[in-house]
C-alpha cells in the first residue's frame, strides 16, 4: 500500500490521469448517439420493474390502512400482510375497472360525436362569420382575411384527422407493449408489497453499516418527511381532481349541456397540474362548448371560476392543511422549472420536490450553516482571549 501511495504521488502519475480522463471524454463525446440509445435500452428492460416500485409505493398506503387498522388485532404478520395487500391490490384495480366502465365509454362517445358534429360545428362558425363581415362591424373592420385564415385552418385540421387516422391505428400497436410493461409492473409490484418485510430489514442493515447511527437516525426522519409529503400530495391531489370533476358533472347535468363525460374528465386531469392546469382545462372546455352553443360555453366559464375559487380557498386549504409550508412564489418557480426540464411529469411533481427542498433547507442546511457560524465565533473569541506575547528587547 506504502509503494502505492508512494508511486501515485510521482508526477508522471497526475499527468496520467489527466490524459486518460481527457480521452475518456472524448470518447463520450464522440459517442453520445451510441450511448443515449445504450441508456434507453436499459430504461425500456428495467421499466416494468420501475413500474413495479411506483405502484407498490403508492398501493402500499392502502395495504397499511388495513394492516394496521382493520387487521391489527391479527397474530399472525404473514397472514396479516397477505390479506392486506390483496385487499389493496382488489380496491386498486376495481376502482381502474369501474373508470374503464362507466367513464372511458362515454368519453368516447362524446369524442366521437364531437368529430362527427364537425362539419356541423365548420359551418356555424363560417355563418358566424359571414354574418359578422357583413354587419355593422364588417363595415369598419375587413374580415376576409380572418374568415379565410379559419377556413384554411379548420380545413386543414380535419384533412389531418382523416390522413393521419391510419397512423394513429398503426401506433395503437405499441399499447400492447405498455399493457404488457403494466402488466409485469403490476406482478412486481405485488411481490414488493409481500417481501417488504424481509427487504426493508436488509437494506437498513446496508445503511447502518454504511454510516454511524446518529447519521441513520437522521437518514430515517429524512426519508419518513418525505414519504409523509409525496403520499399526502399525491392521494390528496386525485381527491380534489374527483371533487372538481363530479361538481363539474353534476353542473352540466342540471344545465343540460353536451360531453358531460369528456370535460369533466378533461376538468377532473387538468385541474392536476397546479396552477396552470385548470386555465388550459377550462379553455379547452369552454371551446368545445362553444361550437355547440355559445351561452353553455359562458355558463360554463362563470361555473369554473366560483368552483376553482371553491377549490383554492376551502378544499385544497382542508385537504393540505397548509403543511407543505411553500410560500406561493416558490410554488410558481418550482412549477414553471419542473414543467421546463420534464414536462407533465416534472410539472405534476414539482410541488412535493419544492416540499422537499424546503425542508432540507429548514432542517439540514440552515442548521449546518448556523453550527459553523457558530463555530466561527467561538474561534474568533478564543483567539481574542490569548494574552499577547511582548517581545522582550535584546540586551546590546
């Protein structure tokens, strides 16, 4: 080891590395096509198995409700965990049979009757139009162009809907493959679900080995606060999306208006994406209405805007109970970085990573930044303290 030591500290040994690291580089660069499709061969095999971690993560909540509430009384652990993943895995996949049931039908009811009432919804708009050009408005304005530029687009739009609909069923091949992914996620998951009690106990003997125990104490409340903010965000952002959408359901209902189905549905996954999801839901909403009667579209924006400030002032505040402690800027920030960097996804998460951030910075950073200050001030003072040293003149 002494030889070792001894022979990386030669000078020719730094030079070494240094060219070795800079023909590594190169040949990253140089390769990066090859590597980027290496990398998603290895994320298509691994993700039924990432499936499989995401489902047993969010199905486990509901096995630990009848675990420890309904079964608790139950001796044996084995039975117990057994039955109550079943019943999870039962609850999951009859509330995905009953959406499929009695939702997915009428969403595609509704879509093909928005695309059959197309040329319908084509000539009101080119009425509309024509009765506007020559109106008194028409007399100031000239709206040939504007009349030209949407039948130019709304033409275009559904030659590309009828061109494109062989490709659409050519690619509906590739949902097998998703189902299939799904579908082996979903076995995983399960044997997750039943094997955590023998893999949780061998992982944090990895952790505990890997760290003293003060840091393992400190790693265990880490990731329980965030476990805590990602399982309360998730479960209570699906329950407010089913609140909007039944209330908007229930509105169209008793209004009598069209695709009560499909925009509730739209409402309902919109109103996931915080901030700007609801905006873009009720645009879409609002257009689709207004092409079948233009007072259902203007009841509908009235409706939207008493129930989005339904939604931010009393559900959300009751749901949440403001525990995620963002302030509303880093809220708007975190939304507008995640929806950049990742998407849908980035921007569905980024409240609980913003939650996240936050609390580390409250209960890692600020009092790791106060130790040292803290420190600072102590050596200062001691330093402070030391008796000065006065030389004494040397005699001639």
């Amino acid at each position: 080891m002494k030889k070792l030591n001894n022979l990386l500290k030669a000078p020719w040994a730094a030079n070494t590395f240094a060219l070795g690291a800079a023909v590594m580089l190169y040949l990253v660069l140089s390769h990066v096509g090859v590597i980027l499709e290496w990398l998603g061969s290895v994320w298509r095999f691994l993700l039924p198995v990432v499936i499989g971690l995401v489902l047993a993560y969010l199905m486990d909540p509901i096995a630990r409700f009848f675990e420890h509430g309904i079964f608790r009384k139950m001796k044996n652990e084995a039975t117990r965990r057994t039955l109550s993943v079943t019943i999870a895995i039962v609850v999951v996949l009859a509330v995905i049979v009953l959406f499929f049931v009695a939702v997915v039908p009428s969403v595609v009811s509704s879509i093909s009757a928005l695309i059959g009432n197309a040329d319908t919804y084509y000539s009101s708009i080119m009425d509309f139009l024509q009765r506007t050009s020559e109106g008194p408005i028409g007399r100031h304005f000239d709206l040939s162009k504007l009349t030209e530029s949407v039948q130019d687009y709304v033409g275009k739009l559904l030659n590309s809907i009828t061109s494109n609909m062989q490709s659409i069923l050519a690619k509906a091949g590739s949902i097998g493959t998703s189902v299939f992914n799904w579908v082996v996620g979903l076995i995983i998951a399960i044997y997750f679900m039943l094997d955590k009690a023998s893999l949780l106990p061998g992982f944090n003997d990895l952790r505990r080995a890997a760290m003293t125990q003060k840091r393992f104490e400190i790693h265990n409340g880490f990731w329980k606060r965030c476990d805590e903010i990602f399982i309360q965000y998730i479960g209570c952002n699906l329950l407010d999306a089913l609140i909007v959408g039944t209330l908007t359901a229930i509105f169209m209902l008793i209004c009598g208006m069209p695709y009560v189905s499909l925009i509730s549905v739209v409402v309902g996954v919109t109103n996931l994406l915080p901030t700007f999801g609801p905006i873009v839901g009720g645009v879409i909403c609002a257009f689709v209405l207004v092409l079948n009667k233009p007072v259902f579209a203007l009841y509908f924006i009235i409706f939207a805007f008493i129930v989005q400030g339904l939604d931010a002032y009393v559900i959300k505040p009751k749901l949440f109970s403001n525990s995620l402690g963002i302030p509303a800027v880093w809220t708007l920030v975190a939304i507008i970085l995640g929806g950049k960097l990742f998407g849908v996804v980035g921007m569905l998460l980024a409240i609980p990573v913003a939650a996240v951030l936050v609390f580390l910075y409250h209960e890692q950073f600020l009092p790791w930044l106060q130790r040292r200050s803290a420190a600072r001030e102590l050596r200062e003072k001691q330093e402070s303290d030391l008796p000065e040293i006065v030389e004494e003149p040397k005699a001639k």
